[in-house]
C-alpha cells in the first residue's frame, strides 16, 4: 500500500507580544485554502495539531494553549489607505474549530515585521534606518491598525531593549495604534456599549446578577468586578485554571454577556464563538508576586486586571484585551475607571499575572455618546523560524 507525500507550505512562525503564532501570505497556501471555508479551516487545524483529545498539540506547531493555538494569513491590500489585509485565526485545542470572530493584538505586532521582511511593502516606503509605518486593515473585525516597525540597514530590527512584562527576552519595540477601535467595518461609529449603558445588571442564572462594563473596543469584552465573583484581582493562573468549577462559572457569565451584548442570538451559540466575547475582572491596586516572581507594588499600578482568553485564565493580557482596558479606563463609570480610581485619564498602567502593562486611549464624549479616536500600546515581535510547515497532500 502506497502512500502520499506531504506537501509543504512556506510559512513563518512568530511571536508577537505574548503571544505566538503560524504567519502565511495567502498566496502560498494551497488554492482550496485561498478562501474562506472547510478547506482553509481543517488546513489550520491540521498545521497546529487540532483537534488533540490529549490537548498537548504534539502532532502540530501548536502550544497547547490559547496564547499558542494561532495563524495568520497576510496580503497585500486593495482597501484605500491600507497596505496589508490581516486575518487572524484562533485554533481550537481540542475540537475542530477555527474561530474567525475577533482578532489578536499581541500578534498585530508581528504583521508589520512579517509584511516588510516577506515583500508586502513597497521598498520606497521602508527607510534605510528608522521607523517604516504600516496600515493594517484587520480583516475579522474590520478595523484599522497602524504599525510602527523600526528598520536598521534596510531590515525589520527584531533585537533590542524593550522589555514586555510575560516575554522572558527583551526585543525592539513595535508601537501599535488601534484607529477608531469601536467603528464598524465601513469606519462608521460602532456601537461601543452595546447596551447603551456604562454598568450594566447581568443577570446569570445560577450565580447572580453581577454588574458589568460591556463594551466593544478591540475585542468585545465583559468587565466585571473582582469581589463579586469571589476574587481579589491578584490571581495567578493556577489559582483558576485548576478550578474546574471556576472554569464553569466564567463561561456561563461568558455566554450570558454575549447573548445580552447582541453577540448571539441564543446561549447554545456561545461554544462556537470562543474567542469573542472576551471575560474580565478588575480590583483596585495591591502588592503581588507576578508569575515569574517578580513583585508588582500597588503604588506602580492603577489598578489590576485579570482575563480569560479561550476558557483559560491568560497567562499575561490579550492585546486586544487590553486596548478594551484602555479604553474603559478613559471613560468615567465604567468598572475599569472606577477600580481605576475615576475621573478622566488617558492612560493606565495596570497589572496582569506576568506583570505590568501601560495602554493609554483619547476619549470624547460627543453628542451623548462616547468615542474613542485610538487606543495605543507597545509591543515586540521576533522570528522563531522560517521555511515550511508539511502536512498531508490530501489538505491540499
């Protein structure tokens, strides 16, 4: 009996922020892949090893978890005052799932060094030595993205001092501008609370009617307070990952804010549509040992903020997530603001499981409602490795 050959793909693997992820120009994927469906998704699944019962990912360039279960698909675009379209795809670990529903902001640092260094670019807009600017449409959420990659001797800097708080090694710096982040796809004003309202009373059977921030800003996210839900904003991974129970009941939570944010139109919707909307829940500052050891103080942070990313308490903080925390942060009565400490601001430094980030956003309130003009925040980016990923000739 014979058998087929694998085929390969060119592809690049990356990290960007925390996070890493399979990077491929759509062109080199196998035609059936090209476009949105079956084909490109079990292409995706099989490239990083989903679905694993094991959930390990061995068979795959998977990470087993959510912070490593990711693709990207690049090319040049035809959309007016943007250069490349980027589509992001989170893997699911153990079920044969792709979800396109939001994007990845920690790997929005890598498209702009992958853009420049595969050929996206034109050359004339790359300098010799400084920073190239690279317009990023976000093809799942449509919204705008504006990379500032720095260039040394013609090439993406990849080395330098810039340190992330859930990155062991320092890198360059990658400043990212979140334009409009609660526009809709043709940059008309989104709607930012879906509800209408800063606060909101989520009633979530079984567990109680907890107040909420729900708002749609980089990611949809549902913000809630600390002491509600049992928690002191403090906690480490382990402290909920291993809590089966705990799992449940921000998934519930999960399920209902998305239902209430127009996000699904029954509760069963939910488990396909993993990645969005995002959970979170903030405290005022306090002293903790961040995940490596390292102590955070109170008096270096405005407030603290943990997030579930995929049914998992995130190792560090989605970047997306983050331009949500931002943004919550500017505007006076949200939950974010009040743990904050209230009143108007322009940026935050808060504290996550691996550490501190600061993520600063302009805010407006105009005609009764509020607006948000970009969210703005650092992150790095590396390549990890180049070449080809293999798999089977019957995905082709």
């Amino acid at each position: 009996m014979t058998h087929p050959a694998q085929i390969r793909i060119p592809a690049t693997y990356m990290r960007g922020g925390t996070s890493k992820g399979v990077f491929f120009k759509l062109a080199d994927l196998p035609s059936a892949a090209q476009h949105p469906g079956p084909a490109r998704d079990a292409l995706l699944l099989r490239v990083i090893g989903s679905p694993d019962p094991y959930g390990k990912q061995i068979d795959g360039m998977g990470g087993a978890t959510s912070s490593t279960s990711k693709t990207v698909i690049l090319s040049r675009s035809s959309r007016p005052g943007h250069d490349i379209d980027y589509l992001f795809g989170q893997v699911s670990i153990d079920s044969a799932f792709v979800d396109w529903s939001g994007n990845c902001g920690n790997l929005s640092a890598a498209v702009g060094p992958f853009a420049i260094a595969n050929g996206l670019i034109d050359p004339q807009r790359v300098p010799e030595n400084g920073i190239a600017t690279v317009r990023v449409w976000q093809a799942n959420i449509g919204k705008s993205i504006i990379a500032h990659v720095p260039i040394t001797a013609g090439q993406v800097q990849e080395t330098g001092d810039f340190e992330l708080d859930g990155v062991t090694f320092p890198a360059a710096e990658v400043q990212l501008e979140f334009l409009d982040p609660a526009a809709d796809e043709d940059g008309a004003g989104g709607s930012m609370f879906p509800t209408g309202n800063l606060v909101d009373d989520l009633e979530v059977p079984g567990i109680g009617t907890l107040r909420a921030t729900l708002i749609n800003a980089g990611i949809p996210t549902i913000f809630l307070e600390a002491r509600a839900i049992g928690y002191s904003g403090i906690e480490l991974q382990e402290a909920i990952n291993g809590d089966a129970k705990a799992l449940a009941m921000f998934e519930t939570i999960r399920a209902h804010g998305a239902l209430r944010m127009g996000l699904i139109d029954n509760l069963e919707q939910a488990v396909q549509r993993q990645h969005t909307p995002k959970v979170a829940f903030v405290a005022p500052p306090a002293d903790y040992l961040a995940s490596s050891g390292k102590p955070v103080t109170a008096g270096d942070i405005d407030l603290l903020v943990r997030a579930l990313s995929m049914g998992k308490l995130h190792h560090a903080m989605m970047g997306t997530a983050a331009v949500a925390i931002g943004t919550a942060a500017a505007i006076p009565g949200t939950l974010v603001n009040e743990a904050a400490g209230g009143g108007e601001r322009t940026a935050v430094t808060f504290g996550h499981p691996s550490g501190t980030l600061r993520v600063g956003a302009q805010a407006s309130d105009e005609s009764g409602g509020w607006k948000v003009t970009k969210a703005i925040m650092s992150r790095s980016a590396r390549v990890l490795m180049e070449g080809w990923v293999r798999v089977p000739s019957s995905l082709a």
